[in-house]
C-alpha cells in the first residue's frame, strides 16, 4: 500500500490538451479538476505553453520543439509529485529532467501508438512498443484504464501496471440530455440516427461503420485527419465536427445506438458516455468495449459490426445509466492519488543544479 504524506502539488506534463478534442484531454481535464477541488495546486504543463509544430500526418496534435524554461519552471513550483501523461515531446523532456534529478514520477498509457503507427505507416508495432517500454521504464507506476490493457502491457513486457479507471460528468451526460434548452439540434439531423464520436482518423476504423446499410442515418461527430475524404466518400452521412457540452450530450441521448467500430483503443470514454445518455453501444469485442460492455444489457459485441448494432438499438432505455455506477472521475482521482510518487522535501536541500 503506498504511503506517503498529503500531496499538495502536483506538476502534470501532457502533449494533449485543449483545444485538442479527444478522450486524453477528456480524462486529464477531468482529473484535474477533481484535484482542484481537493484543495491540490496542479501545475499543467501542455503545448500551448511553448512554441509548436503541427504533427506530421495529424495537424490536429502540436509537437513542441523547444521548452526552454521547463526546467525552471518545475524546479520553482517545486511539485510533491510528478506525472507524466503522455509520450509526446513534453513528455521526453520531462522525463529527462526526472531522470537527470533522481525524482519519482509515475506514466500513464492512453493511447494504443504501435497499432496508431502501423495504420499510417509501415512500422512494426514491435518497434513502436520497444520506445514506449524505454518511455515508461523509469516511471514508478504507469496507469492503464482497463484490465485487458494490463494484461496486454505485460504480455509486451511492460512493468509496475496500475489501474485508474474512467468517469462521466453527469452534469451534461443522462437520459434525457436530448431534451435539454441548452440542446441545439444540429442542421439535417434526421428522425432516426446511429452515431459516432470521436477522432476521425484512419486507425478508429470508420468505414467499417459507414460502409453498412442501416435503418437509419450515420451521423459523425469530431474531426481530424480523414473527415475530408470520408464526407467526399460517404454523402449520405452527417459530420457535424467535434461537439460538447449540451448538444454533445443531447446526440448521445437521441441516438438509436452509439457505434463504436475502433479495434485500437485502450477504453473509449465516448462509450461510457453514451450509456450515461441511455444510449446501448455497438462494438467489437476488443479491449475498450469489452471491458466496459456488459453484453444485451448496454451494449453488444460482436465481430459483425452490422448485427451488433442492430440488436444493440432494441436495448435502448434510459435505465442503462444505472449500469454502470463504478464509472465516476472522483474514483478516478482516489485511485490516482493512491498511486503516485512522492518527491521528498524540501526539494532544495537535494535537488542538483544545472
């Protein structure tokens, strides 16, 4: 059991942030507030603070070449912990300064980047996992959402695994959010619709969804990488571009199912949240869904995606909020906090100069 006094300071180093749209900067902002109203101070380290490059391949996401002041600035908000969120160019940096100065950090692993890769280039996956095992290797503890992510971590030779679970902000997320004043339906929505949410780039599979002949609309919402070229190839789908709040939530609500074709993630809080809205989900049985699912009770599995979403939609009722009470962000921020690394203090008395 981790002991350690009260952490009171907490940096947090992430390549994504707002206005990136996506389930990271979902989870991490969440956290972060859950934080903030335990009375902890969070330091946010992210792209906006420094110069930055559009990603190769995904403009989307910024690559920050230079950080000149990061040393600095973790040395005078001198953190008691020190997490690292993600494996972008902020987070090497970090890392190295962690390293260089002997403190404990803890990692997370959001993101599924050896299949993210393998679909854009002809990397092998083996090659992508050996970087990120060299990226999380010093951490203390790295957190992963699921049970399944573990074990395929392990599988790949990843080390000190820890779980810090999901949650929904109820505020906006419930069965009856379609209903709302705040809801603003968008243009040619139809009656009867099948959504998505989401990046929209090639590794969520998309076209699994939008090549089958449904009963009803497909609506997409979010953007990136391949919506141009996906709208150009599918005109009878609606893209409504990324969406929040009220009207995110009313999509969710108003929705026969919520189909969920990615084979890469590594949970899927848009899932979650579309259960939350009473809204059964459509998805292949891989990790993510099938950690999240409980089959033909808010959701169903499936490797023909056609037929899941089918008998998914009969499912639909507003008790499937019910369904999953142990998603919340405040059990989030408890397993969180139960699991990071103290920095002993006071800092000054041990931390080495430049």
């Amino acid at each position: 059991m981790t002991t350690h006094p009260a952490i009171r300071r907490l940096t947090l180093v992430t390549d994504a942030w707002s206005p990136q749209v996506n389930g990271v900067v979902t989870t991490l902002s969440q956290l972060v507030k859950q934080l903030q109203n335990q009375g902890i101070e969070v330091d946010v380290i992210q792209p906006g603070d420094y110069p930055s490059i559009p990603l190769p391949t995904y403009k989307e996401i910024p690559w920050v070449w230079r950080a000149p002041d990061l040393a600095e600035r973790l040395r005078q908000f001198e953190p008691e912990a020190l997490h690292i969120a993600t494996e972008g160019a902020l987070g090497w940096k970090a890392r190295k300064l962690a390293k260089r100065w002997g403190w404990p950090f803890t990692t997370a692993y959001h993101t599924q980047y050896p299949q993210y890769v393998r679909a854009r280039a002809p990397i092998p996956e083996s090659w992508t996992y050996a970087l990120l095992r060299r990226f999380h290797r010093p951490a203390t503890r790295t957190f992963v959402p699921t049970a399944s992510m573990r074990e395929t971590l392990s599988r790949a030779g990843f080390s000190h695994l820890t779980h810090m679970t999901r949650g929904v902000d109820n505020r906006y997320f419930h069965p009856h959010a379609d209903r709302s004043p705040d809801y603003q339906k968008p243009p040619g929505l139809a009656e009867t619709y099948y959504l998505y949410v989401g990046r929209v780039a090639p590794e969520k599979n998309l076209r699994a969804f939008l090549d089958l002949n449904l009963p009803g609309q497909k609506v997409v919402v979010g953007d990136g990488p391949e919506r141009d070229a996906l709208e150009t190839d599918y005109p009878d789908a609606l893209f409504t571009g990324a969406q929040s709040g009220a009207n995110l939530a009313g999509l969710y609500a108003g929705a026969r199912a919520f189909v969920f074709p990615s084979l890469t993630d590594t949970f899927g809080v848009v899932n979650i949240e579309a259960i939350a809205c009473g809204t059964p989900v459509a998805a292949f049985p891989v990790t993510g869904p099938k950690d999240i699912i409980t089959p033909d009770l808010n959701g169903v599995l499936s490797s023909d995606l056609y037929t899941a979403i089918i008998d998914a939609q009969s499912l639909k009722h507003p008790d499937l909020a019910k369904t999953i009470p142990e998603y919340t962000w405040r059990g989030a921020s408890r397993q969180f906090l139960h699991n990071l690394a103290y920095i002993p203090q006071p800092m000054t008395q041990w931390m080495p100069q430049d």
